[in-house]
C-alpha cells in the first residue's frame, strides 16, 4: 500500500461510516428549510442528533402483548441499513472489496427486509395504530417492488450490467444517460423514492393523522434506544435512497477515484452536498403539493409503475 493512500477496506468502511454519521445531517438540513419554506424558523440542523441523544438515555418500554420481535425488529432494520452502504458507490468510482457481493436488486432485498422488520415489530406490540401503519406499509411496498423491479430492469439493459459500481462507471463514462429510457427510469425511481421518503402523496414524512398515518403509525409504541435505532434507521434509508439516485442512476460524479484522503474526503462532502439538494427539491414538492387521499397512493405507484414500464419499452424500439 502507497503511503499516504486509505486501504480498500477502510474506504468500504468510511462508506458505512458517512451514511451512518450523515444521516441525522442530511435530515436535520431539510427539516430546517422546509420549516423556512413554510413561514416558520425550522428545527436546528442538527436537531436529529440532540434527539438521538436523549432517546438513547431514555428507557425502554414493553408493552404485555409483545415478544422478543418487538425489540428486535428495530435491530434487524439498522443492520441492514449498515449492510446496504457496502453495495453501492457512495464515495468512491472503483469497486471495493465487498462492492460486487450482490447487485442492486440485493440492496433493495435488503432494504425491503428492514422494512418488513419494522412494521412486523410494530405488529407485535399489539396496538392497532402501530398494526394499521405495518399493514398499510406491507400493502404499498408490495406495490412499490414492481416498479423497482422494472427501474432495475431498463437500466441493466441500457448499460448492460445491474451491479451498482459498474452501472455508474457506464452512465459515468458515456452518454447513456441522456437516452429517453434512461430518463425514464430515473423519474420513475425518483417517485419511488417520493414515496419511500414520506413526502408524498399521502402522508407527511412525521404526520400523525390516523388518516394517513404510515411510517410514523410502524414506530408509534417503542421508546428508547429502539425508537432511537428506528428513527435513525429512517434517517439512513432516506440517504442510501438519496445516494443511489445520484450516484447510480441520475450523477455519478464528485466520488473518489483514488484512496487518497483528499479525495475521499472530497467525496465525502461531494454526497452530503448533492443529498442536501436533492432533499430540498423533495421538500419544495412536498410543501408545493397537496396531500392526496389514502386511495389515491395506488393510482400515483401505477403512474411510477407505468414510467418504468415505458422505459423499457422506449429502449427496444429505439434499438430496433
């Protein structure tokens, strides 16, 4: 190893460090300017982090009805969160050691199972606003997967690879991403991660009207460390959602082509910056549209859906 260069392995785990450390960033920077969007002063940028922080002091709570699934959903989430980071590029443009374990289709396995782990948790505590939520996010993540399976679909074929550093290198060094397919499956994506995120149609992204209540309603009965665990799992999920957007499918530049610190600390900052302004374009269209009705959510998936489908079927008549 060249002095002065990080090793492949401590890149990899730099990677799993920025998502996990940004995260509350990222989140706290958006929450304060759509406060400023909407009027008001807005949380502190690093709000997140103070919030963190207490919870993590705070106690647990159980309640009779629940099982050891209950306090370990919240775990297995996290986990996966931390798995996620080590398939995709976040800060650097080479493959890592761990880089090529599973392609992009893996990570959003892994992130369905996080998902899965959180509203079967909050299943188990046996509230029924917590059920409700559990259910409703089971529902339209069922609705969710076609599309993204559609997304992963368009773009392998376009660039002939679905491993995620691979898929960039190619949209990196070509001109494949002006292509009306390649568009189009990253508006789909983009609606999926609407969607993913909490920012629209249905329900504000920390909204606690039963009406529409999702994410909120999963993680409404745990306390503690494992409501700390769960909201900054959410944080994490928002962040990988952000990083495969731009540094998979849509700009795939600013990252590291070296080891070396400066770069990768570059990169570093690269990803906290194009997140912050993917996010307050989510914010913007969150504060710009209204919230549509519960039903509705399926008529905005199959628009996504319908998106996907389209680009695939623009590619083979392009190339016929």
């Amino acid at each position: 190893m060249e002095l002065g260069v990080i090793a492949p392995v401590g890149v990899q785990a730099l990677q799993v460090a920025t998502i996990v450390i940004a995260a509350p960033l990222v989140s706290g920077a958006i929450s304060h300017a759509e406060g400023r969007l909407q009027g008001r002063r807005g949380p502190r940028i690093l709000q997140p982090y103070y919030d963190l922080a207490k919870l993590f002091r705070k106690e647990t709570l159980v309640t009779e009805e629940s099982s050891w699934v209950f306090l370990a959903g919240p775990v297995v989430a996290f986990g996966c969160y931390l798995i996620v980071p080590l398939l995709i590029p976040v800060l650097t443009t080479y493959g890592l050691p761990l880089g090529y374990m599973g392609d992009i289709l893996g990570g959003g396995f892994v992130l369905a199972l996080a998902g899965f782990s959180v509203a079967l948790a909050g299943t188990e505590s046996g509230a029924p606003y917590a059920q409700l939520g559990g259910s409703r996010a089971m529902t339209f993540g069922a609705l969710i997967e076609p599309t993204i399976l559609f997304v992963v679909f368009a773009v392998a074929l376009i660039t002939s690879t679905d491993l995620p550093y691979a898929l960039a290198a190619t949209v990196r060094s070509s001109s494949e991403i002006v292509r009306p397919s390649h568009v189009l499956a990253a508006v789909a994506f983009f609606l999926v991660v609407l969607v993913d995120t909490g920012r629209i149609p249905v329900e504000t992204h920390t909204g606690t009207l039963e009406l529409g209540m999702i994410d909120e309603a999963r993680t409404l009965e745990h306390s503690g460390p494992a409501l700390a665990l769960l909201k900054w799992g959410s944080a994490m999920k928002q962040l990988i959602l952000y990083t495969i957007l731009i540094n998979v499918f849509v700009a795939p530049w600013g990252l590291a082509s070296s080891g070396s610190p400066l770069a990768v600390v570059g990169a570093v900052g690269a990803l906290i910056g194009k997140a912050i302004l993917l996010g307050l374009v989510f914010a913007v269209i969150d504060n710009l549209f209204s919230k549509l009705r519960l039903f509705k959510i399926t008529e905005f998936l199959a628009a996504a859906f319908g998106i996907a489908v389209l680009a695939v079927l623009v590619f083979y008549v392009g190339s016929a």
